[in-house]
C-alpha cells in the first residue's frame, strides 16, 4: 500500500462539556458507550511492523485497509499550518489510518503521544478537549488483556449536517509510549457503524513483541 500524504488527508478531511467517568467496558448499553454493539471478526493485524510500525498490536476488521500517515516537510508557513491542523491534535502526533469506507462509513485513527511517559488518561483528555467543537466528555477505565485502558466518548459538532456526533478513542501505555485510538464516522455516516472495528481493536490490544 502507498503511504498517505497531506494532501491524501486533505481528501478525507480529519473528521473529526462536563467530564465524567463511567462504568468499565461490558456493562453500559444504549448512550454513550453501546456496550451492546459486538467487536467485528479480525481479519488481520495492525501495528507492530507493517504497515503501522507502532508499539502495539490490535485486530483488523475485515473489509478495513490500515495505511501509514506520513507527514512530509513543509516548505512554508500554510504549509506548515495544513501540517499542523491534519496530522497534530492535544500533544498527539497521528501515525496511521483504518479506513472502512468499503464496509462502514468511518475511520479508526491511531496516534501517539509526543512526549515519553505520559499518562493515558492525561493524553486522552488533552486530546479530546483540543477538539473545539466537542462537548459532554465521558472517561472510564477498562482492561485488554494485560493492558490498562482508558477510553472516552463525547459529542463532536458537524458543520456539514449541523449536528452533535458521537465519537469514541481509547488511550493506552506501554513502556514509556501513549497510543490512543479514535474511531471517527465520515460526515454522513452512523457513528455506530464504525464502533465493530474500534471494539475489536479495543478487545485485541497487545504491547508489540
């Protein structure tokens, strides 16, 4: 597969209240965590090496396609700016793309957190909170195996449709890296649709060997 640039993200665009914590994965049905929704079928497996080097590994979906996200130099201040905006969120840097639109109208981001050792709720919450338009955050803590996870939900403003989204990521620590995973519905899309694929990466999570 072709690594993605900026300006392949230009064409997808990056789709994009009062905290709480809620209870661990498995017990909320209904709003906001749709514990009810199943993890898809694992058709594969991201990260570790290729095509996502990252230090951690988790399940595919079947029909979804995982490419990295490579920023490249800027060469001006716009330049710079476009970088900023598509590949950089809350201390966060984005490393690689799931995209499912052949079987579900969404995407699951991966990223990680630019300083060594953060906390995975810290990186979370700065990363949920620099989204401007996001409201009515929630956090809980939940495990994956061996593997201490933090996730949250909020509600994501679409200019298009002028409409509150529900969104979803999870964050978590290995050795002294912080990777969170966003699960994203495209513009028109029904954000639960998307929520099979993030369970399943949820569900799978290991520290790459």
């Amino acid at each position: 597969m072709g690594r993605r640039t900026i300006a392949a993200a230009l064409t997808i665009g990056l789709l994009a209240g009062c905290s709480g914590t809620g209870e661990g994965a498995g017990g909320a049905t209904g709003e906001p965590w749709h514990d009810e929704v199943a993890a898809a079928e694992s058709a594969g497996t991201v990260g570790g090496g290729a095509p996502c080097p990252l230090p951690v590994t988790f399940g595919l979906a079947d029909g979804w396609a995982a490419e990295p996200i490579e920023t490249p130099e800027p060469t001006d201040e716009l330049g710079d700016a476009v970088a900023e905006a598509l590949t950089r969120r809350g201390g966060s840097t984005v490393r690689c793309e799931l995209d499912g639109r052949a079987v579900a109208p969404g995407f699951l981001r991966v990223w990680t957190a630019d300083d060594a050792g953060v906390a995975a709720r810290q990186a979370l919450e700065t990363f949920v909170t620099a989204e401007s338009e996001s409201s009515g955050q929630q956090y809980r803590e939940t495990r994956a195996g061996n593997l201490d996870v933090v996730e949250a939900t909020w509600l994501s403003r679409r200019a298009l449709t002028d409409s509150d989204v529900r969104e979803w990521a999870l964050a978590v620590t290995v050795a002294d890296r912080t990777v969170l995973v966003e699960a994203s519905s495209t513009s028109l899309g029904e954000p639960l649709d998307v929520l099979p694929a993030y369970r399943l990466a949820r569900d799978t999570l290991v520290a790459a060997p």
